[in-house]
C-alpha cells in the first residue's frame, strides 16, 4: 500500500470511526434489530433471519457512508481542497470501499455472532462463507445506490432521504418479516425491490440451493439505474458549476 | 517587465468563466515570476476566487489558457508544486490539526514537519485537539499551515488574514515573506492594502472580471509619485483654492506632485499652518489617482 493511500485510508477510517451518527445506526442497529426482532424466529426461519439482517447492514454502509460522503463531496470546502492536493482521486475511493468492507465485516459480524449466542442458529462453515460472498455481492449494489443517493441530494438532506428509502425498502424486501408474512400486495411490490433479491440470495446461501438468475438480474438492474442516476446528476452538477 | 517564461509560476492569459448569466471573470491575465508575490485586488464579487479556482485546477476556464510551471492547470505535476488554501475553510470535525496536516504531507509525499509548522502558524495550543469547535482564527491558521505542508514552489492564498488576529497576521507576513526569500512564488487575494504592501512586489486589480491595473508597485509608485500634506489651520482660516485641499473635520489634507515647491509656497503665502506632516500617498489611494486619471472626466 502506497504512503498517499494509507493516508486516505486512516483519514476515511478515523473521521469514520469517530462519528456515533454514523456507526451506531450503521453498525450497531442491525444488530440490535436482529436482537429485538429476529432472534425470535424459530425453526426454518431462525437462520435466515440472521441472513436477512446481515444483508441489511451491508446495505445501511452502502447508504450511509456513500450516500453521505458524495454529497458531502460537492458542498465542503475540505472536500474541495482536497482535489487540489497531488496524487490520484482514485486513492479517495480505493480507501472508501476498504473502510466501508471493514464496516460491513464488523456489522455482520456482530449480527452473526448474536444469532449464535441468542437465537442458537446452527448453520455450518460454508453456509457462512456463502452468506459472506453474498454479503459482498450486495455491497457492490448498495455502494452505487450509495453514490447516487449522495449524487442526487444535499449534504443536509442525504441522511433523512438515506432514512426514507432505506427503511421501507428493508420492510418492502422481507428483511424484517418475513415474506411469507407480507400482505400479498406487498409481496408483489416487494419481488422488484434490492432487498428482496438481496435477502434471497442469503437465504439461498444458508439453503445451500441454487441461486435465482432473477433476483441476480434484478440486483444487476439496480446497480445500472444507479451508475444512470450517477452519471446525469454528474453533468448536470458539471453544467451547473 | 522582464519577459515572461514558458515555465514561469503562473502563465495566465485570457481568463474567463461564466456561471448561469454572471460573466464572473472576462478577461484577466497573470503572470507570476520564481521568487515573485503577486496580489490579487479587486472590490467584492470582482472574480478573485474565481480566478484562483481556475489557477488551481478546480474549475475549468471557459476561455484562455493557463501554465503553472508550463504544466495545464489541475494536472499531476502542477499540483505536486503548488499548495492552496480555500477562500471558505472547513474542516471534517472528527480530525485534529496535527492529523490534517500529515494527511496533506503524505499526499505530497514530503516529511511531515508538523512541529515546525505549528509554531509557524500558532497551532502549537491546538494541534492534537480535534477541529469541532475551532474559533475562526483557529481554523484560518489551519488552512494556512496546510498551503505551505507541501514544500510547494508556488502558493495559492484567497484572503489569508480574514479573522486573524494582529500576531498571527505579523507571523503570516513573516513567513511569506520567507517564502518568497527562498524562491517561491505567491498568489495572494486580499482586502487589507497594508498586507498587500507588506507581503507583494507586483499587484494586478481586478474589477468585474477584468485586470484593470496591473504592474510591479514600485513602478505603481513611480508612475504616480505624489505626496500628501495633514495639517492644522486656525479656525476660520481656509487654505488658499491652488492647494485643492480637504477637510476631514479635524485637518487638511492635499495631494501633490512636489511636496518641497508645494511647502515653499504655502510658507512664502505665510499660511499660518501648524503641525505639519509629510508622508507618501498611501497604495490604495496612489491607484484611485491612477485609475481617476485613467478613466478620465
Ligand atoms: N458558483 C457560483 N455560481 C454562481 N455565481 C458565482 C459562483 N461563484 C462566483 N459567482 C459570482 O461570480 C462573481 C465573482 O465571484 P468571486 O467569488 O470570484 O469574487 P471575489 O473577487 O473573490 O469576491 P470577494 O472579494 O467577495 O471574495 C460574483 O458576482 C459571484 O456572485
Ligand atoms: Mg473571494
């Protein structure tokens, strides 16, 4: 690792680490989530909940570290001045998607971990590293639905607005009931929705069954809206400068 | 004016950005000497950080064509060499001094002389004390500190002293001056002319988006060598219409040409003045005179 990048990974890493807004709804609430609600879940369940809520902590690092940061980006000063500092802007992003996977290791982690302790899930070693290149898959979605949320709204508005489709999107997925659970209108929403495709994808992990081209499909739609969505705020970011 | 280099500093010509319906600059031209310090001046809203945004690479011009070192403005080896503090600071409030400035060290892939820098800039209280709750002055030492982290041959600064307190405005000057001693190269807007006087040996003034005056101030001097006499009459006693003086409540005071033929007359009319001064016209009013007489009635 070059000097310049270790440095942009600490800074990233410590302005981070140092924000309880941040890491506590991030990193903690998952967590706590699951504890509250999804530890109860018995049987077939009881393992795929801990799935579900792994799945939404990778996506709450995804909206709220990106979603924030690139919004960020266009209004503060530091930000601005960064840019005339030397090196790659490259290392900036490099050092976010280390930082955001050290974020989404650790609340996972601990989701994890509590579903051992308290909802006495036994699922075996490989059940595991199937969720984890799940949860790596999901990571790539989240980061660029991250980028354009942050893309679109103000520093300001970019954690309420994370809030307001972060929250009805893990409800719509089946992440905190689950959908079997859901009214069937929901249900039929919910089939389009990341979420959904992520927390099918672990739970197909933690099945140990075959993978629905579906959902991949849907998840691979979500990013290109993203990446979309990121390119026309660009130009028009760069028309309005 | 010495010919201007292809690898000069600064290489400006031409500048102009426009945003929405606001022509913010039109036409300005820079040009900046190793070892020289150029002041930026110009009323509110005249287009000197817009300028400046455009010499650093973070807006694009709409027209004209920038040089920093004979390298395009923005690119990697004019920013290894140049080092700049923004109009507006800010800074993430979770980071401490001493942990900006070895973040902007490594980026610039010198030693980090933290210490040194501190005591420079009066950091020395607040280096290792988390940013959030910084009093403006504090932040303004910060962000000049960060200018000069990089070791840079050339220097961007957008009202440097705005906030600072008189010590920190004499220790800034100090180094700048310094700075220039050594051989680098200083672009510095300003508002206060006795920072610019202090600091600068040429100055370019700006005014809706053009260079309007422009040259080294000694010559500025030169071109318009005019004194200025302060003194007290009686009451009731005016000075006689040739000396075209004014009254500012307390005193006279009259611009001339020829401060000795001027004091020879007013003794030899036995005008019945007293505590007499003869001083230089100040900067800011040496250019009023040669922009007056520019413009013309
Ligand atoms: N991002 C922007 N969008 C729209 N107009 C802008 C923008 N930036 C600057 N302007 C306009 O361009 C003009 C020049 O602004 P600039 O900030 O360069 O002035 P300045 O000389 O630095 O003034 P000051 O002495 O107040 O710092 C102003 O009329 C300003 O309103
Ligand atoms: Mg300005």
């Amino acid at each position: 690792m070059t000097r310049p990048l270790r440095a942009e990974c600490a800074l990233e890493l410590k302005t981070l680490v140092r924000q309880p807004g941040f890491w506590v709804p991030t990193v903690l609430f998952p967590a706590m989530l699951y504890a509250f609600f999804g530890a109860q879940s018995a049987g077939d369940w009881a393992a795929n909940a801990m799935a579900a809520f792994a799945v939404y902590a990778v996506l709450g690092v995804g909206f709220f570290q990106f979603g924030v940061s690139v919004a960020q980006d266009r209004e503060s000063p530091f930000a601005n001045w960064q840019q005339t500092l030397p090196g790659h802007a490259g290392n900036q992003w490099i050092a976010r998607v280390l930082a955001s996977l050290v974020f989404v290791t650790v609340a996972v982690a601990l989701v994890v971990a509590l579903a051992f302790v308290l909802g006495r899930v036994e699922v075996g070693a490989a059940a595991l590293v199937r969720l984890a290149f799940v949860c790596l898959i999901a990571s790539f979605t989240a980061t660029f639905m991250g980028i354009a949320l942050g893309s679109l709204a103000s520093a300001r508005a970019a954690v309420p607005l994370a809030n307001l489709i972060f929250l009805p999107l893990a409800y719509l997925g089946g992440l905190w009931v689950p959908p079997m659970a859901l009214p069937s209108a929901v249900n039929a929403v919910s089939q389009w929705t990341p979420t959904r495709a992520m927390g099918e994808l672990g739970w197909a992990a933690i099945a140990g069954t075959r993978w629905d081209p579906g959902y991949l499909a849907v998840l691979l739609g979500w990013t290109v809206i993203s990446v979309a969505v990121v390119v026309v705020a660009h130009a028009r970011h760069r028309r309005h400068e | 004016m010495p010919q201007a280099r292809f690898n000069d500093p600064v290489r400006a010509l031409g500048l102009a950005k426009r945003f929405g319906t606001v022509r913010a600059v039109s036409r300005i031209d820079l040009n900046v000497a190793p070892g020289e310090a150029l002041g930026l001046l110009g009323p509110n809203g005249a287009g000197k950080s817009t300028t400046l945004s455009m010499l650093t690479g973070l807006r694009a011009p709409d027209a004209g064509e920038i040089l920093i070192f004979g390298h395009r403005a923005g690119s990697p080896q004019a920013r290894a060499l140049t080092g700049a503090t923004p109009q507006l600071v800010g800074f993430p409030d979770q980071l401490s001094p001493r942990e900006i400035l070895g973040y902007a060290a490594a980026r610039y892939r010198v030693r980090a002389r933290i210490d040194k820098l501190a005591a420079c800039f009066g950091l020395e209280r607040i280096v290792d004390r988390r940013v959030a709750g910084f009093s403006g002055g504090e932040m303004r030492r910060l962000a000049l500190a960060l200018a000069f982290v990089g070791e840079p041959r050339l220097v961007f600064l957008d009202e440097p002293t705005t906030g600072l307190d008189g010590a920190a405005q004499e220790g800034f000057q100090e180094v700048a001056r310094d700075f220039v001693a050594k051989g680098g190269s200083l672009v510095l807007t300003s508002h206060h002319w006795d920072e610019i006087e202090a600091v600068c040996d040429s100055i370019t003034l700006v005014d809706r988006g053009e260079t309007v005056l422009e040259g080294r101030i000694g010559d500025i001097r030169k071109r318009a060598s005019v004194s200025r006499l302060t003194f007290s009459l009686p009451p009731e006693t005016v000075p006689p219409e040739w000396m075209q003086a004014v009254h500012d409540g307390a005193r006279w005071h009259s611009e001339c040409a020829d401060s000795d033929k001027t004091l020879r007359r007013m003794v030899h009319e036995a005008l019945p003045f007293h505590g007499l001064t003869v001083a230089p016209l100040d900067l800011k009013d040496v250019i009023n005179r040669i922009r007056r007489e520019e413009t013309g009635p």
